[in-house]
C-alpha cells in the first residue's frame, strides 16, 4: 500500500485526449458548448496548478494568519459564486443572509469537525484545515444556491397563494413554510443522493485520493464516513439559515408581500 504512482507529464497530458472527445461530439452534433469546455479545462488546469504550488508553500510554513486568510478567500468567493448564478438582481438584505449564513454554518461545522471529530493539533494545521474547508464550504455553496434559487422561484410562482393565506389570516412564516420547505428538499436531495450511492455506485473523491496515495482503504473509509457527516450537517445548517432569515425579505414591517424589484429599491 505504501507504493505511489506517480504520473509523469506525458501522462498527464494524455488525459486532456477525453477533453478533445467532447469537443469533437458537440462539435458534430452541433451543440455550441466549445468555448465554454475549453476555458473551462484551462481555468481547471491553471487553478490547480496554482493551488498545488501555493499549498506546497503554506503546509511547509504553518501559520494561523496564513490559515484564516485563506480561509476567507474561500468564503468570499462562495459567496460571490452564489450571488452570481442568480440570474436575478437580489436586494442587499438577501446578499447580506447569503454571506451570513455560508459563513457561520461552514465555519460552526468546520470548528466542530476540526477540533472535535478530527481533533487536530495546532487548530490551524492546513493539511486538515484548508482541505476540509474546501469540501464543507463547496458543499454548502451548491446547497444554498439551490436554496436561493428555489426560493425566488416559490416566492415568484406562488405569489398568489401567499397573498391568499395573509388575507385570511397567516403569518408570513406560516404563508411561506411549503414554499421553504419545498427549497430546503431541493437543496440537500444531492447530498442525500450522494450519500446513498456512495460505495457502490462509486467511491467518493476524497477516499479515491486517499487510497490513490496509499492509505488503508479502512483508513479511507473512516475519513469519508466522518467527511460526510460533516458535510451533510454544514450544507442543512447554511441552507435552512438562509431560508428561516431569507423569506422576510419578501416581506414588509407590516407583514405585507413585497416583490423582489421593491425589496431591492
């Protein structure tokens, strides 16, 4: 178990052949997806490789300033990512749920899961600390976007039940809780789904690196069991977050349903 292979460039540059594939079959069928598969494999390769050389640097020098720096990279890029993929122009005050929510559920998880679960020693080791940031904070990104996304859409579609249940009395909470719930599902159904498949369908990325680098699969398995517990906890935490804060937004002090352009004037 202890014998690695190491992948020489020649190798490496054979594997961009399953790149050339797709190109050649959108290209045939005439799907205009060429650009985006091309910049997207050079903004991959080039990403990687900085981060390779830049993690190289950082885990040869441990520092906890250089930890929480780059920790709060990875926090600010999610939460631009999120804001972008929304097609819609959101108002501050959901922006600003947005950043809350990924920040204290990623960071509360991620704590609990270093120190307690892991119980690594310093808190800021970066070999276990950038890595398994990553994983909880890409994680929760994918489910609050869902969220976001599912929200506006409920908020949008269904305006006129909401509307309907104040009249007749309801809270907002209680108007908009099938329209929450509904996003809540929607946005932790891909980690339930990967949950379920693990292990025989396919093995998870973190326990193949792993075991590629020649861990004990049983070693693996533990890391994996426990990566996803934490994942599954940070992506619920930052998802049903925004929703308890995001549905107010939608609504004014005196209880009534604002749209979306309002809210954001």
């Amino acid at each position: 178990m202890d014998t690695v292979l190491k992948l020489q460039f020649s190798q490496l540059v054979a594997a961009y052949i399953f790149v050339v594939l797709v190109l050649v079959i959108v290209r045939r069928k005439g799907i205009p997806r060429e650009k985006e598969i091309l910049i997207a494999t050079i903004r991959m390769t080039l990403q990687l490789v900085l981060t390779g050389y830049v993690l190289v640097y950082v885990f040869g020098s441990p520092s906890p300033m250089i930890t929480l720096v780059i920790l709060s990279a990875m926090e600010i890029f999610a939460v631009h990512n999120i804001i972008q993929r929304t097609k819609i122009l959101l108002p501050f005050r959901l922006k600003r749920i947005i950043a809350f929510s990924m920040i204290t559920g990623t960071v509360s998880c991620l704590l609990y899961f270093l120190l307690i679960v892991v119980g690594i020693n310093p808190w800021y080791d970066p070999q276990y600390f950038i890595p398994l940031a990553g994983m909880l904070i890409g994680n929760s990104m994918t489910g609050i976007s869902l969220g976001v996304g599912n929200l506006l859409e409920g908020m949008t579609s269904k305006k006129h039940l909401v509307e309907g249940a104040l009249m007749l009395g309801a809270t907002p909470k209680m108007a908009t809780k099938e329209i929450v719930n509904n996003a809540f599902d929607s946005a932790i159904l891909p980690t339930i789904n990967s949950m379920v498949g693990m292990g025989i369908i396919f093995l998870p990325g973190m326990m193949t690196g792993q075991i590629l680098s020649g861990t004990s699969p049983v070693t693996a398995i533990g890391y994996q069991i426990a990566i996803m517990m934490g994942i599954l906890g940070s992506v619920s935490i930052t998802v049903i977050l925004f929703l308890h804060l995001g549905y107010r937004s939608f609504f004014n002090e005196q209880s009534q349903f604002v749209e979306l352009e309002e809210a954001t004037k």
